[in-house]
C-alpha cells in the first residue's frame, strides 16, 4: 500500500474539496519464481530462471511537487501505476579457477504498464512521468573475470593481476499510447519506441593490480565504463526524443593500508572529462544540442586510522 499526498501552493489532496487526486497503490501480489540448475561439471553450469516481480514508482515520479534543473524542470504523477514484470533467462558459467569466472546469459523481459519519462506540453519544457500499456526488453550479457597474473611469494603474499569485463547488448521495445489511468494527456510522436532511460549497450571494464604482503596491502585499480545513447524523455506532440548521449568514463583507485591502522588513498575520478550532451531531432531531420557541458576531472586523497 503506496499513499502520496501533497498540498502545494497550485494543487492539493488535502484541502476541502481536494484539487487534485490522492495517489493510491494497493495491490496484493502473488510473485511465483523457479530456478533449474544443470551441472556439466562440477565447474560448468547451466541455469534457467524465471519469476515474477514488480516496479513501484520512486518518490520523485509520483509527487507533484516541481523539481527545479537548469535545463528542465520535473513535477511528479500521483496517479502513477506500478508494473508488473514478467522475467526470464538463461545464463552458462564456468569457472576456470577459483576466483575467476566466464559468463553468458541471454534474457527476456516482458513489462506490463511501465513507468516512462515525457515532456510535457508546456511553455517551461517541464518533464512528468507516465505509465505506457506495455513493453519488452531482451538481451545478452557477457561476464569475465580472469587472472591476468598471480605470483604467490610463500608465506609473505602475493602480487596479482585481474582484469573483469561486463558486457550488455539490451533491446527494448514498447507500445506509445495513451492510458486513461491519469490526468495526463499525451499525445506522442510516434506509435512504438525503446523505453526511457534504457541504453542499447552497456560496458564496465577494470584492470587491478593487488599486492599483498603481511605489513602491507597495496590496491591499486583503473575502472572504465560506458553506456551508449538513451532516451531522457519521449517525444510528443510531433517533437521527437531528447536523448542522452552515450558517455565514457574512466577512474584509477589507489589504495594502500599498512600495519592493519594506517590507510591512504589517492583516485582520479572522470579521467576522460566527456561532453555530457542532450541532443534532439528536428523535423528537418537536423540533431540539435540541446545541453552540453563538462564534470571535469576530480582527484582526492585521503588518510584513515583505525583504532
């Protein structure tokens, strides 16, 4: 049971009479699942799994107070729905050695009345939140983590190298139309879409380099990620996507701690400093940027002592 209620200085589901609606969520849920698991070897596995579960909306899409960005700003739904997610896949392991893994699962997503972001049709470019009828989503997954380097040194430690990789192919396709369970009209652009927020591809990627010894313990470890082009909101009233273009980073953690008390870090975060970047079509067919800007690079360094 989810109640929202709000009281602002345009709308209120207090006041006497209410001007505007109470947001309710009670649902009982029945969430079955099931796990099958083949061993090849005592080394190699084959799992399929499948279940049931669900999305409630977050604070932020269902309160309808203004959430003021530089670029846009964000009210809240109240009468945002949750939805039901229907989840299924199929993933072989097989462990080379202790500590490593490689890894591929194929899955499949079924989503009933999912929770997308629009833009409203407004003069102040104000973003809300919408339920759509339905959605898919399927995809494969690459998982490795490997011993690049290990070298024990007897009793001492040892030096080792490990690089991970994780890698995300995702498709997801859903239904624009508009739901009559809000006061939100919408007319969208186009009849089908990828959901908001979701990118087709998706890569983390780390290298780290780890010596230990019994007076010390240095970590140091350089971690890149990426995530390709995604949809911030859908397009509506012949206005195409605002789009979040896809976005590298790069980070190096250092870490050493010595004598189990004193602990010293120094990490570059954002190494590559990209362009964060909205873009949006035009009828004409044209791209237009919409935002662009820099986080810059961030280095920090720190001291710990435990008692």
């Amino acid at each position: 049971e989810q109640i929202v209620n709000y009281d602002t200085e345009l709308i209120s589901s207090v006041s006497n009479p209410p001007t505007g609606p109470e947001g309710v969520i009670e649902e009982n849920y029945i969430l079955p699942s099931f796990s099958l698991k083949h061993n090849f070897t005592e080394n190699s596995i084959l799992r399929f799994a499948g279940s049931k579960t669900y999305t409630l909306p977050q604070f932020i899409e269902v309160a309808p107070f203004l959430y003021e960005d530089v670029n846009f700003s964000r009210f809240g739904n109240p009468l945002l729905q949750s939805s039901d997610n229907y989840n299924a896949d199929l993933k072989y392991e097989w462990y080379p050695s202790s500590g490593e893994i490689i890894a591929i699962t194929g899955f499949f997503k079924y989503i009933d009345f999912p929770i997308n972001t629009i833009e409203v049709n407004s003069a102040g470019n104000d973003i809300s939140f919408v339920n759509t009828p339905e959605a898919t989503a399927f995809g494969v997954e690459l998982e490795i983590k490997k011993d690049l380097y290990n070298l024990e040194i007897g009793d001492e430690g040892y030096n080792k190298l490990t690089g991970g990789l994780n890698v995300s192919y995702l498709n997801t396709n859903q239904t624009l139309e508009d739901v009559e369970t809000d006061n939100l009209t919408v007319r969208y652009t186009n009849n089908e879409d990828q959901l908001s927020g979701a990118s087709d591809l998706l890569i983390n990627a780390d290298i780290t380099f780890n010596v230990k010894r019994s007076s010390y313990d240095f970590l140091s470890s350089l971690v890149f990620s990426y995530f390709s082009d995604r949809i911030l909101t859908i397009g509506v009233a012949g206005r195409e996507n605002i789009v979040e273009t896809g976005i590298p980073t790069l980070d190096l953690v250092n870490k050493i701690k010595l004598n189990n008390k004193f602990g010293i870090s120094l990490n570059a975060r954002n190494i590559l400093n990209p362009d964060f970047k909205l873009t949006q079509d035009t009828t004409a067919g044209e791209t237009v940027d919409l935002s662009v800007y820099k986080k810059g690079i961030g280095i920090s360094a720190g001291f710990t002592y435990e008692f």
